[in-house]
C-alpha cells in the first residue's frame, strides 16, 4: 500500500510586497495611467508632488528625490565637496552602500563600532575613530549614521560630537524613514538620505531615494546635481553631476503607498510587539529604547553562538524564510578590507555578526500566520 504523499508546508513569504498590492491595486493602477496619458517620464508633475507630500510626512523643508537609496547619500558627499584626503566615519555592521559612497567618492570610510542593543553607531567608537583618522594623516569630514533594522541611532549623542569635531552627519535612514527619535521623524532635522527600493518599509516598484534636509543651499544644489550638474533654470553645467532622477511611474506609486504609510507603520510595531511577547523567553530580542520609534524594517533577534545555522535550516524545512544581516561586515569584505577601523576594533560588530538573524517582518503578517512562525522557532530553539 502506498504511503500517502507528505505535503509540503506552505511558504511564508519574508517580506510580502504582494499583500500590500492587493491592497492598492485599483489606485496604483490609476495612478500609473494618469502618467501613460500625460507620458512625462521624467520629472513630470508627480515628483513634485511626492516631494512635497514626502517633507510634509517627515517635516523636512525640503526632499529631494532621485534614482536610488545609494545615489541620495552619493549627491550629499557630492554637494559637500567630499573627496581625496577625508575620512568618512561610518559603522560596519550596515550593508555595503554605506562605506561604498565614500569609496566613490575618493574619501576613506573608516569602520566604527556599534551599541549591542541596538545595533546602531557607537558614540565612544565613534570618537576613536575619529582620532583613528587623524593619526593616518586623513582629514575627518562627515560622519554617516545609520538607522539599522528601522531603529534610529542615538542623533543627539552622535551630533554633539560631530559639532565638537566639526563634522558633517548625514544619516542614512534608508531602513528607518517613517521611525521617530525624541518627537522628531527621521529626515526632519538634519539632513538624510533614504531609499525606495521595494521591500523597505516605504517602497516603490523599482529602485528610487530621497534627500531631506532643512538647508536650502545643499537642496538647491542636490537638485542641479542628479541632473548632471545643471542647476535649477539655468543651462549652465556649473557641477560635476550625475544621472540621478527619480521616474516620474515610481513618484506616482509612492504618493499612493504613502498615504497608506502610517497605518503600516503602527501594524509593523503590532507586530514586533507580539513577536517580543513570544520570543522573549528563547532569544534575545529586539527592544526600543524610551524616546524612539521603530519602523521595523526587519525584526532581528539574537542567538547563542553555533544557534543560528540549525534555525535557519529548522525553518527553512517548514517552509520558513529567514535572513542574516550582516553575517559578513563590510570592513570584511576584499573591497573594504584595505580601509581604517577605530581604535580598539570593532568586536561588538564581529560579534553580532555570528548571533544575528531576521524573521519575516512586514505590514501584513496576520497572526496565525505568525503563530506558524513562533511555534517553528521555539521547536526549532528547544532541541
């Protein structure tokens, strides 16, 4: 007699852009047609309606679009004259385009360390590679911080020694936009630089990114620059730019997702919420501190060394998808592996590196299908 045949768990899907599809479907559809008909592919009027809705949401004077998360942060080194001879500190434990600006820019990324709990740039690391910089002969110029997983870094600690130090910060939101640090959203004080690309928590179909910032000169001065260098009415190339437009499709996709926005961020931290609820007694879990907001761009939690492989293939088999940002930093990596790290190393990244790994996490995971996901980990966890 036959055996019956095993069916196959139903796959979880990490991060399910499809939901939120469905959802908008009938307005995106309009939104797109409306740019078929007047077909202004290019800085047509969307953008500059996406801009303005976009600086409202975060309560920036200003936002620039462009073509990528990675190009916003590129057009801010640019418009600050970053270059051969500077240093840009910048954590390791982020993805590549985080030091890869630097490089492009002819500057030297030097690594800094981050805080355990919340994986984010260290204040004290910070200042050593600071002074890192300075003993090989590198002119410290800008500091990036980055708002890993949708949580803010500590803005305030970190700016206070930028003023002593005289350095620039641009914070690489590209996670977190949408987060709030003490009452402020990210991108409404400072100046940031934020992606679109598809599975963020605000995202387009397509690659696309922002800058927001308070100060009119580097706006105005960004605009001419992803323009390849001509500035606004004139015909002039007075800059050295780029290639940097967002599409006018995208524009119209993100006026509609952000209308839609806040709501996603409220169910994104229900869910994150009920996640720590249930996880907490078998990993060590994510926690925002007093003050801040997460967007939760990926829910991470940490395990102990030699954990971390047998989950991943635990869940897989029940058709369980899970992440590991970043099991290889980029100060590890052969591109990177010449650049300067602060004094002292940077362990807690190394060290996190092995513990770390992400659960699927988005804005309509409903509960049964998170119960699946609890009850895998902790059978998982229990061997």
């Amino acid at each position: 007699m036959n055996k019956p045949a095993r069916l196959e768990p139903k796959p979880i899907p990490f991060i399910d852009v499809a939901a939120q599809r469905r959802r908008l479907g009938p307005a995106i559809d309009q939104a797109v047609a409306r740019v078929f008909a007047h077909c202004q592919f290019i800085l047509g009027p969307e953008v500059g309606e996406f801009e303005a809705k976009l600086a409202q949401f975060c309560g920036a004077r200003h936002a620039i679009s462009c073509s990528s998360g990675t190009d916003a942060l590129s057009l801010v080194l640019m418009a600050k004259g970053i270059g051969a001879g500077d240093a840009v500190i910048c954590p390791s434990f982020t993805f590549a385009a985080t030091p890869e600006v630097v490089a492009h820019a002819g500057a030297t990324p030097v690594f800094a360390d981050v805080e355990e709990t919340t994986f984010n740039l260290d204040a004290l690391s910070l200042q050593r590679a600071i002074a890192s910089a300075g003993k090989l002969g590198l002119k410290p110029k800008a500091v990036i911080l980055v708002d890993l997983f949708g949580l803010p870094a500590d803005h305030d600690a970190i700016a206070e020694i930028a003023r002593k130090e005289g350095l620039f910060v641009l914070d690489d939101a590209a996670q977190a936009f949408g987060a709030s640090y003490r009452g402020r959203r990210l991108g409404g004080f400072g100046s940031a630089a934020t992606s679109f690309f598809p599975a963020k928590p605000l995202g387009c179909y397509g690659d696309g990114g922002a800058v927001l910032t308070d100060d009119d000169d580097l706006a105005e001065l960004i605009k001419g620059l992803r323009v390849h260098g001509q500035m606004p009415g004139k015909s002039e190339f007075s800059q050295v730019g780029m290639t940097g437009r967002l599409d006018t499709l995208q524009a119209a996709v993100l006026i509609e997702k952000l209308k839609i926005f806040p709501e996603e961020i409220e169910a994104r931290a229900r869910i994150a919420r009920r996640y720590n609820e249930c996880l907490a007694d078998v990993a060590i879990v994510p926690r925002v501190p007093a003050g801040y907001t997460s967007v939760w761009a990926q829910y991470t939690i940490r395990l102990a060394p030699g954990r971390r492989d047998g989950l991943a293939a635990a869940l897989k088999a029940e058709g369980i998808p899970t992440a590991i940002y970043y099991a290889k930093p980029p100060h590890r990596h052969e591109a990177y592996r010449r650049y300067p790290v602060a004094a002292g190393g940077l362990p807690v990244t190394e060290r996190l590196a092995e513990e770390v790994i992400s659960l699927p996490m988005h804005a309509y995971l409903n509960e049964p299908t998170q119960d699946r996901i609890v009850e895998a980990v902790k059978r998982a966890l229990a061997r």
